[in-house]
C-alpha cells in the first residue's frame, strides 16, 4: 500500500504593518531620530557661536573648522552644517555659552554648559 501522506504545517503570513514588531521597529526608530536631532541640534548652535565670533570661512575660523570635524565624527551631515553656517552668516545670533554652578543633594557640586 501507500505510505500515508504527512500533513505539512503552513507557515503563517507574518505582517509587518502591526503588532508588537511595527510597534517595536518604530520606537526603535524614533529613538535614533531623536538622538540623531538632538546632535544636529547641538552642533547647529555652536556652529551659530562660531560664526558669529570668527565669520563663516573655516580656513580662517579654527574654532570652525574644529566644529566641523567634531560633527563629522558625530555623524552629522555635511549638508546640515553647510546649512547651518549659512543661516548663521546670513542673520544674526544670539547664543551664548553659559555656566552655572549649582548644589545639589549632601552639598553635591554641579557645574552646568
């Protein structure tokens, strides 16, 4: 006779669209946008310093050129801060570098940028 015929388990569709993995790959994602933002954010206001003190030219503005390194090391895109320096040449600013010392809990001591 015929050997009896297996039965093989379907695989189930898996949908990408919801469910805990969408939900988990988005989150994922924002989480790196947000870090991302926040570093074009930090660079973009020094580079406004930067300008504002030494002009737009990085060959004669070393604190720029400084800047500009850094924020390629970051990760930062080149255009995000050709971009930046532009807006900082073309209207003023008004960052300033601060800092604060501050006390905490048990006369901790905290210096503050």
């Amino acid at each position: 006779g015929a050997a009896p015929m297996r039965r093989v388990p379907r695989r189930r569709l898996t949908v990408t669209s919801m469910g805990r993995r969408f939900e988990n790959n988005k989150m994922k994602m924002a989480k790196s946008a947000a870090a991302y933002t926040k570093k074009a954010a930090y660079i973009g206001k020094k580079i406004a310093m930067c300008v504002k003190e030494g002009g737009p030219n990085p060959d004669g503005n070393r604190a720029l050129a400084l800047l500009m390194k850094e924020a390629k090391s970051m990760g930062v895109s080149s255009d995000v801060v050709a971009r930046n320096i532009k807006k900082a040449s073309e209207k003023p600013v008004d960052f300033k570098e601060l800092t604060y010392e501050a006390y905490g809990l048990g006369g901790a001591g905290f210096i503050i940028n």
